[in-house]
C-alpha cells in the first residue's frame, strides 16, 4: 500500500471524509494485527503509512514523508486549502521553499 494508492481510493473525498476513513482502516489493521501470532511487517508498513498521511492531513505535520510523498499528497492539501479545510499557514509548513 503506497500513499499513491491510497490517495487513488479516495480521490474527491472531504477531508474530514478521509480523514474519517484513514482512521477506520488504520483501526481495521491494528484489529487484524493483534490477532497475529507473527508481527506482520506488511500490515506494520500499511499502518506506518496510513500514519504518514493523516499527519500530513490533519495536522499538517511531515512526519516521515520524504519529499517525493509530499509532492504526491500536495494535489490533494492544495484542494483542501482551496475549500478552506486545511490553512494556508499549515500547507506553507509543508512545503517550505528551500
């Protein structure tokens, strides 16, 4: 699971509504871990990226995306701060010139 593909899933989306469903499927796999024996390490990437994102949505905070991962979610905070769901001041933090 790429933040691409996930992006893809919720093309259009609110972001309250993405942020609503990130924080669902995050929960779903966190469910499905604890039930493994066996750490998953895949369903730890799915999570750690789910993670990535809603940082980036909902606090506008980089985390650990590296700056291929912001350019990719930069279509998506430029439209929520079009709508006036996500400030300025938040996206200008994330994509500091320089």
């Amino acid at each position: 699971m790429t933040i691409t593909s996930i992006l893809k899933q919720l093309e259009g989306w609110s972001r309250e509504d993405m942020i609503a469903k990130l924080q669902a499927t995050r929960h779903e796999l966190q469910s499905e871990q604890l039930k493994k024996i066996v750490p998953n390490n895949d369903l730890n990437r799915q999570i750690l990226t789910i993670n990535r994102i809603l940082g980036a949505i909902e606090m506008g905070v980089r985390g650990s995306l590296t700056k291929s991962e912001l350019q990719e979610l930069r279509p998506v905070l430029q439209h929520f701060v079009e709508n006036g769901e996500f400030s300025q001041s938040k996206f200008s933090s994330l994509y500091q010139r320089g």
